[in-house]
C-alpha cells in the first residue's frame, strides 16, 4: 500500500521545522563553520527531498509554492553527486524555503484533514 499523503505531508514538515530549529539564530557563517551543524541539516534535506519524491503529482500541484522540484533534485545532489554539495545553496534552502514549505505544507494538511493515527 503506498504511503498515506498526509503522513508523508507531516514527515516533511517535521523534517523541515527541525532544519527551522537548527538554523535559528545562527548567520552563515556559524551555519559554514560547524559540520555538525551543516552535516545535520543536508541530512534533513535529504529526507524532505526523499519524501516529496513520494507525494503523489496532484498534491505537488496542489502546493504551487513550494520549488518541489529544486527539493528532490537537491536530495539527488546530496546523495549521489556529494562533491557538488554547496553551502550556500544548502543554507538558502534552509532559510528561505524551509519557512515557505512549513507554511504551506501545514495549509495544505489543515485542508486535507488529520493524519490517521494522529491526535490533536
């Protein structure tokens, strides 16, 4: 049976608001410097491109605002061209749609309804 859309919605939201805590109140530098850090949040990219590859194509083009596309092909980046892993666009996709996509993906799952299994 695949993957229920609202659970992997959910997933990537979690996803994506851990990589909002992680980079809050840090600048790149900071962000740069610390490969703990950096190493964490390319992981949790990975698992929210990882889980968008999942989303079925209506909910993608239900959520017009978020760059699903640029998503996935970071996660491709990640896992199977690692040399060309680039900070600056990782702390981009932390800062800029990492925000976006919790917004969105949290209207799009009020829409859509609970998550079975899950309670308020």
């Amino acid at each position: 049976m695949p993957p229920d859309q609202r659970q992997i919605v959910q997933d990537i939201i979690d996803f994506a608001r851990r990589v909002d805590s992680i980079v809050a109140g840090l600048d790149f530098e900071q962000f740069a410097e610390s490969e703990v850090i950096s190493i964490t949040v390319v992981h949790y990219l990975q698992d929210i491109g990882e889980a968008a590859r999942h989303l079925a194509p209506e909910t993608r083009r239900e959520t017009p605002a978020v760059p699903w596309r640029s998503l996935i092909g970071m996660r491709n980046i990640i896992v199977h061209r690692y040399w060309d892993r680039d900070h600056g666009r990782v702390w981009a996709a932390a800062t800029v749609h990492v925000p976006t996509l919790i917004e969105v993906m949290e209207d799009w799952l009020g829409d859509a309804g609970p998550v079975e299994g899950m309670e308020d």
